[in-house]
C-alpha cells in the first residue's frame, strides 16, 4: 500500500511540475513577441524622424505649415519649445491615452504638455522621451 502511495504521489508532483514548466515555456514564447512588435513600431517611427534628420547632415528646419500637414493619429507631429517631435508612435504608449494628445496634433503644443492641461508638470522621465521622437527645429 506505501509503495502505491509513493508513486501515485511520485506522478502527481510530476504531471504538476511538467504542466508549470510547460505554462511557462509557453509564456517565455509569447511575451518577447508582443514587446517586439511594440519596439519595432516604436524604432520604425523614430528611424523615420532620424532619416529626416539624416537627408540634411545637419538638424531640420520645419516651418508652421508642414507640422500643420501632420495632424492625424496616424500621422501626429507637435511642437514643444520650438521644437518639433514626431510622437504617432508614442500616442498607444501614452499612460493618459492618445486622446489627451491628438487634439495638438499638427500644432503648437508646449504649454498643453508643460502643464498636461491640468497645471501639473511632466515628469522628468516625459521630458527625456521626447528627444527619441525628435524631427527638427521649427524656423
């Protein structure tokens, strides 16, 4: 009778250590893919504003008008400080959701994320995201 015991106890603990381990092989697999296809759409946007950069050698010069041809949440390019930043990509990873973004979207934009609409400041972590999605210079 032990030695039934023993090993209905033996398989038991083995089922149950082959089921985890393979849960978690399972999530391993999957969890890199979604972070990938997140990081590619993030660099594809930002090797875009890089090239831009890179056509001139030297950083762009963007009038009023060509930001304003960039007004959609496909296509969103705003100005901060007379800089002007390439953000499309960044509107789904935004922690206030893209609709706290796209209103400015083609526009002026430096007081509405200086104060987030709501006189509170960004953090200083928002502050240094925006050079990864930095176009150019408004003129």
């Amino acid at each position: 009778m032990k030695k039934l015991v023993t090993i209905s106890l033996f398989i038991f603990w083995a089922v149950v250590a082959a089921i985890l381990t393979a849960g978690l092989v399972f999530y391993q697999k999957q969890q890199p893919v979604a972070n990938q296809n997140t990081n590619l759409a993030t660099q594809s946007s930002r090797n875009q504003a890089t090239n831009l950069n890179k056509t001139s050698g030297e950083s762009l010069t963007l009038t009023i008008e060509e930001v304003a041809k960039h007004n959609s949440v496909a296509d969103c390019w705003m100005i901060i400080q007379n800089k002007v930043y390439n953000v499309s990509s960044y509107l789904n990873l935004h922690p206030g959701n893209p609709e706290t973004i796209t209103p400015y979207c083609g526009k002026e934009a430096t007081t509405a994320f200086e104060t987030k609409d709501k006189n509170k400041p960004h953090s200083q972590e928002a502050w240094s995201l925006l050079g990864d999605y930095y176009v150019g210079d408004l003129n």
